[in-house]
C-alpha cells in the first residue's frame, strides 16, 4: 500500500476522534511552545548582558593586585600596585590608546536634604573613554586637578537622578563622606546590569580619592586600552615584563599581580549565559517527553479499539510493515501537528513577554528547527511501541476480539 493511502488513513481516523487527537496533540503543543519561548528568553537576557557588558570596552585589559589562583579567587597582598605603575605603563608600554588607574569604594552622598550611598570611583582622565563612557553634560575632570588633587566629580545618571531630579547639578556643591565635591559633569546613561549599575557611581579625581576620601596609597586596578583587539596578548605580555622589572620579582617568582583582558571576560559571560539558555530549553523539554508518553498512551488505547480492524486487515493480506507504518504515521501526525501549532504559540508567547514584560526576546531559526525535530523525533519514539504491538498482533485472535 502506498505512503499516501496510509497517510489518508491516519489522518481519517484522527479526524474522526477531534477531541482526543486535540488532547494528545495539546502535549506537544506546550513543550515546543516551551522550548521556544524559554529559548528565545534566556538568548534575549545573553544578548542583551552582551551587549551591555561590551558598552564597557571589548579591548580593555585590566590589572588586578595579588595573585590569581583560580577563576574567581585572588590570594596575596592587596596593595602591590602603585600609581606608578601606571604611570610606567603608559610611558612605556607601546600599541596602547590610553591608561586609568583606579580605587572605589562605596561612600555616603549628600545634597540639600536627600541621601544616597554609591560607588565613588577615583580614576585618571582617560577612564571615560576606556570605559565608553559619554558626556550628558558639563566636562570630565583634567590631568590639572588630577595633579592638584582638586574636589571635583562627574556624576552617573542614576546618582544625578537621586541627588537632583530635574535640578541642573552643574556648579553644585555635594559632600562625600562630608567633604565638599562641586559637580562639573554627568555622564549618559547606560543602563544597569542584573548585578551591576554603572549609571549609580560618580567619578572624582585618583589622587583625590588617595589622600582626600579613602586614605590609600595604592590603587585598586589599572584598566589599559588597546589600540587594535589583536593586539591584547602582545600587550599584557609587556605590561607583564614591565610590572615584573619594576616590582622586583626575580625569576621563578610569581607576580604579585594578574592581567585579564576584557574579551575573555566577555566570552566567560556568554558561555555562561548560553548555558543558561540551554538549561531553561532543557527544563522545558521535559513537557515535550509527557507530551510523547500521553501519544504513546493514546495509540495504545487506539490499538487496542481497532483490534478486529487489524484483524481484518491482516486476513486480507495487509502486511506487518503496513500495519506499522500506518500506527506510525498517525503517531508522527500527531506530533507534527502539534509541532506546528506549538511554533505559532511559541512565537506568539516571546513577542507577548517583549511586548508587556519589556524583556529583550529573540526567537531564532535554530531554537524552532531544535523543537519541531524533537517533536517529530518524540512522535517516532512513543509511538513506536504501540504501532510495532499492532503489527505484532496474531490475526486470528484480533478477529476473536470483542
């Protein structure tokens, strides 16, 4: 018997039990509905954490003080690194664009009569363009009253609107930690990440930060800029030498310092990331595979209602592969159909959660050929137990069924 005559059949008998098809179907609808939708979520939070992240530089190598013993931990000293040296490395080190050494910490704002505790992050002139960071307004303090050490600040965005709302904060005068810092410039904002708000920070003076506000003669971090991406190994290579030479380190020693580039940090986020997106799949792949037990269940149930049919069919000479297939295809039918549906579904479901829940979504091809293939697959392998039962089945005893 051919495909198509097999195929008109299995979809004869779906049709004439609508509700029960519609049921079993329902399975697979909400897991592929799941799979996408949870899919597209978590690839939506991956881009934008991304694209976020790389609004902090894609070629910016930093320096950290101690030693890096893992992925996460540092052991060592914490004050082994020096203004100098980033003054050395910007002198010296060549294929760089700019150098910003940095302390922070977290301090107590005040204007008028509104509070607000944020990060106060002392750094050098190029930090604003390292760390791409835009000017709303006013300036960005110069190397003059870097070397003054000089009470100035630039505000983010966020500490701008919990100080002054829609009060011009240029020329005014805020304490920190009660001491006097006059306002000179607000940066645009960037938007906050899940952990991090780099809008809720103001940015005064390194050397005023040292000796005026935390008390320090060390700093906490130096970021570097490449010229050209390609360049970072070559570069953290020199800085490694230099820093070395000057700190003394002799031969054999490990440094008492540890240089990370930003395109690590931002492949580590989006492994990560991407991780989670296939967990979240996974997680909602799970309604698929009750999805295919309820299709197994239901063709169980079919074969045994359409025993004396098989009987028959069998007496005048269908063959077992026939039988099979035709079980089969009602199986895969299912799952195809509600493969479909649960596409549209999903799509429908992303678009509503970008729509109302203001959440980045992105359904990708890859994520609705990965559901609508597991679908089909889940159709094949639940409904093969019961079709291969049919084909099984003696015809002499089927045609004895009551």
């Amino acid at each position: 018997m051919l495909i198509l005559d097999l195929f008109k059949m299995a979809l004869r008998s779906l049709i004439s039990h609508k509700l029960r098809t519609f049921l079993t179907a329902l399975g697979i609808i909400i897991g592929v509905a799941s799979v996408i939708s949870m899919i597209s979520i978590g690839e939506g939070a991956r881009q934008q954490t991304l694209s976020t992240i790389s609004k902090f530089g894609t070629n910016i190598i930093t320096i950290k003080p101690g030693q890096k013993k893992s992925r996460h931990v540092s052991t060592g000293k914490v004050d082994t690194l020096m203004l100098e040296d980033a003054q050395l490395i910007e002198k010296h080190v060549p294929l760089i664009t700019g150098v910003a050494a940095q302390v922070y910490r977290s301090a107590q704002l005040k204007y008028e009569n509104k509070n607000s505790n944020t990060t106060v992050r002392g750094t050098g002139k190029s930090y604003v363009s390292l760390a791409n960071f835009e000017m709303a307004k006013g300036r960005y303090f110069n190397q003059q009253e870097i070397n003054a050490a000089k009470r100035v600040c630039v505000l983010g965005a966020t500490v701008l609107k919990n100080l002054f709302e829609e009060t011009n904060p240029l020329g005014k005068t805020i304490k920190v930690d009660g001491k006097n810092f006059m306002v000179i410039g607000v940066t645009e904002p960037k938007g906050a990440l899940s952990w991090f708000d780099p809008d809720d920070q103001i940015f005064i003076p390194v050397t005023t930060a040292q000796k005026r506000v935390f008390g320090m003669d060390h700093i906490q971090s130096i970021d570097v800029q490449a010229a050209n991406i390609e360049d970072l190994e070559i570069i953290k290579e020199d800085i490694a030498q230099l820093l070395r030479l000057q700190h003394n380190i002799a031969d054999g020693k490990e440094n008492d310092f540890y240089v990370q580039n930003s395109s690590q940090w931002l492949n580590s986020w989006g492994d990560a990331a991407k991780t989670f997106t296939y967990l979240l799949g996974g997680i909602a792949a799970i309604s698929l595979m009750v999805g295919g037990i309820g299709i197994m269940n239901i063709m169980l149930v079919s074969v045994t209602e359409r025993t004396r049919e098989i009987g028959i069919r069998k007496a005048i000479g269908a063959k077992k592969k026939e039988i099979l297939e035709q079980f089969l295809i009602e199986s895969v039918l299912i799952s195809f159909l509600g493969g479909g549906v649960g596409i549209l579904l999903g799509i429908t479901i992303s678009e509503m959660v970008s729509k109302i829940g203001g959440w980045d979504t992105i359904v990708s091809s890859q994520s609705i050929i990965l559901a609508f293939g597991f679908s089909v697959g889940i159709g094949i392998f639940f409904g093969f137990y019961p079709a291969n039962k049919a084909a099984n089945m003696n015809p002499i005893e089927a045609l004895r069924y009551e």
